[in-house]
C-alpha cells in the first residue's frame, strides 16, 4: 500500500535551516508529481511546493520562494524540502503528499503523517 | 492567486442529518476542484476530486457537484465518524489554494 513517511522537523531558531525528507513506498515513485502542503498550528491547510516526476518542473508559493528548495531523488523513493532562512510564521506541520493527474485535473491522493516544524528563538 | 472561500466556517448537525458545503471560487476554475476530510492529529483524507467523483473507498453518502465558480460537498446522512474539518483546494492553476476549512461539529 502506498505510505509516505515525513521526517526532518524539529525546534529552529529564526534564520535557521532545516532539511524535511519524505520516504515513499508502495508505487513507483519516479511516475509521480509530488508535493508540500504545511498547516499553522490550529489553522488551515497551505500548498507549498510541488515538483513533476522528472524534477524538471517546480512551482513555489510566494510565501516560500527564494527560501524553500523542493528536490527528489528516483533512485532514493525521497522527496525532500530544504528550508532556509526560518521564520516565525513557518511553523507548521508539513505534510507530503503524491499527486495524482488525469485530464489535467490534480489533487492529493495520499498524504504523509506529517512532520512538526517550530521556528523559534 | 484564486481565493476559495467556503461557507459556513462551522456547522452543527446532528447524525442522520443532510449536510452541504459550499465553496466559492473567485475566479472560473472549470472542474478542477477537490474535497478533503481531516480530523484531529490526522492527515487530510481525499474525498472527492475533479468537483464530482468519488474517490474509491470514500463512502457514497459523500457526493460533489458544481463547475465554474460555485462548487458544494453534501454529505446525505451523517454519521458519527463524519465530524471533521472539510476542505476544498483548487487545481487550475497555481499556487494552488485551500479554502479555510468547514469544521462539522455534533449538535
């Protein structure tokens, strides 16, 4: 069965790094889009990153560009989110998530656990 | 950015109950729309996508509709385990967005 397993997460002080990991199992990984989608504590859900199969294509919400790196390695099953220069509002769990397409239309069809990330001093 | 704007916010019903959430688009989004259930500590769960089909294993008391601007999940009679926090999220075209979430909650 498909899981995605996210970890990574941890206490960071403000302008740190942290580098979250998604291990994947259960499907062929290098067919799909994946992506990052993160949560404010009791708040709502917020699309980060997602990256196609391939690597070739990444798209970033203005909230994490020029911060988070969203990368993946076929060969490992991994997603990965590079996040720099931490601010207080990134704390969020961060979930992972496979995409799935046809007709052009998307969405999230299996979602990871969750890793928490708390940016404070 | 396309805003999806849900309502209501909260809503408080009772098992055997009928329910509908509405989710507005600010912008046409065609069918490219996706509802998602989470409950507490959990990982949202998938529920129906592209506005009207049901994703496999969801029950059928769940169905979507809607095209456009103007989408609704409705939930025809509620069960103990339906109360929960519902989403929809758009896939037109990025960033992708979330609505603020509809927290279902027993009467």
């Amino acid at each position: 069965q498909v899981q995605l397993v996210e970890s990574g997460g941890g206490l960071v002080k403000p302008g740190g790094s942290l580098r979250l990991s998604c291990a994947a199992s259960g499907f062929t990984f290098s067919d799909y889009y994946m992506s990052w989608i993160r949560q404010a504590p009791g708040k709502g859900l917020e699309w980060v990153s997602y990256i196609s199969s391939s690597g070739s294509t990444i798209y970033y919400a203005d909230s994490v560009k020029g911060r988070f790196t969203i990368s993946r390695d076929n060969a490992k099953n991994s997603l990965y989110l590079q996040m720099n220069s931490l601010r207080a509002e990134d704390t969020a769990v961060y979930y992972c998530a496979r995409i799935y397409c046809t007709n052009g239309v998307c969405w999230f069809d299996y979602w990871g656990q969750g890793t928490l990330v708390t940016v404070s001093s | 950015d396309i805003q999806m704007t849900q309502s209501p916010s909260s809503l408080s019903a009772s098992v055997g109950d009928r329910v509908t959430i509405t989710c507005r688009a600010s912008q046409s989004i065609s069918s490219y729309l996706n509802w998602y259930q989470q409950k507490p500590g959990k990982a949202p769960k998938l529920l129906i996508y592209a506005a009207s089909s049901l994703q496999s294993g969801v029950p059928s008391r769940f169905s979507g509709s809607g095209s456009g601007t103007d989408f609704t999940l409705t939930i025809s009679s509620l069960q103990p385990e339906d109360f929960a926090t519902y989403y929809c999220q758009q896939s037109y075209i990025t960033p992708w967005t979330f609505g603020q979430g509809t927290k279902l909650e027993i009467k």
